[in-house]
C-alpha cells in the first residue's frame, strides 16, 4: 500500500491510496477530505493543538496532540460519524497540563500572528500556522506560503523562552507536490 502525506489546511494529515484499484483511492481521498472538515470545524479546535489522520479502506488512524483531553474524545466521535469510516484507532495524545507551557503558547502565537507578515493568516478562520508546545519544546507544523515566511516564524518562535523549537512547516509549493504526486500515483 503505498502512503502519500497530504495538509489541507492547516493539518497535516495523511491519505493511504491503494495504487491497484483507482476506485477505493477516489474513495479514500473522499473520506480524508471529510475527515479534514470534521476535524477543522470542531469548534474547540486551536491553533495548539495539531491533528493528522491516516485513512486506509474505511479505518481512520488519529495522530497528533491537543491542549485537552476532551478534544481527543470529541474529535474521535466526530470522525467516526464521516460516511465511509468503519473504524477510528484514536492515537491523539493530551498535552500535560502546565502554566509555562500555556504562557510559551500564547507568547509565540503573539509574535507569529502578531508580525506584520502573518497578519493575513491571523484574519482567517483557522489561522495555518500550529504552534504545540510540550514540556518547553516548540513544535510549529501547518502550511505558508514561502521558505521565507517559514524561516520568519521559526525565528520569531525562537525569540521566546523555549527550550527548542522544531519547524514541520510546509511551504504551499511543497503541498501542491505533494498534492500532484497523489494524483498521478
């Protein structure tokens, strides 16, 4: 079976296609979309919190991790009521509770989204770029739209007082790739 990463949005997630039957590939690109929308319009669902899906004949594979533990029920539910998934493996983790990591959230989203490069990502609904931070380390994942506003908010991350910080950020040139090696596979 062959796995093809893909991020729509601003989650990463993952869309398993069975090269051999072109049908069961339209059928599970059909379900990761839907199961993209389900995650994406969960109401609670932040900018610190960071979920990706791999979809594979009807079973869906949850990855990732979340500020609350209700999210991590909530979003299994959600998902396991898209048409076409017939089994959830739920493997989102909960962040630990803690006031440093919580303060280190906020003051990295306040020097991202409040640059004025960022300004237009912070306008949207579901501002791309995902900051998680466990136990003082910095993860960014989600989708820009240059190496430079890559670079940038991987620097403005690092000006604060976290122990490290890891960019997973993905350039929109590197998902349409992505995105075209799906279609041709």
């Amino acid at each position: 079976m062959l796995r093809t990463p893909i991020a729509i949005g601003l989650l990463a997630l993952f869309v398993a296609a069975a090269p051999a039957a072109a049908q069961f590939e339209r059928k599970n690109l059909q379900v990761f979309n839907d199961v993209s929308k389900a995650v994406l319009n969960f109401p609670t669902f932040t900018i610190f919190d960071d979920v990706a899906a791999d979809v594979s004949d009807g079973t869906v594979i949850l990855v990732g991790k979340v500020t609350m533990p209700y999210k991590r029920i909530d979003i299994e539910k959600r998902v396991a009521k898209v048409e076409g998934v017939h089994t959830v493996v739920n493997r989102i983790a909960v962040l630990p509770v803690s006031h440093f990591d919580e303060e280190l959230r906020y003051v990295i989203a306040r020097a991202i989204y409040g640059n004025s490069s960022f300004w237009l990502y912070a306008a949207m609904a579901n501002p791309p770029i995902h900051i998680v931070v466990e136990n003082g380390h910095v993860r960014l994942t989600g989708v820009v739209g240059s190496n430079v506003e890559r670079m940038l908010a991987r620097s403005l991350a690092s000006s604060s007082s976290a122990f490290s910080v890891r960019s997973e950020l993905k350039t929109d040139a590197e998902m349409r790739e992505v995105l075209e090696k799906l279609k041709t596979d």
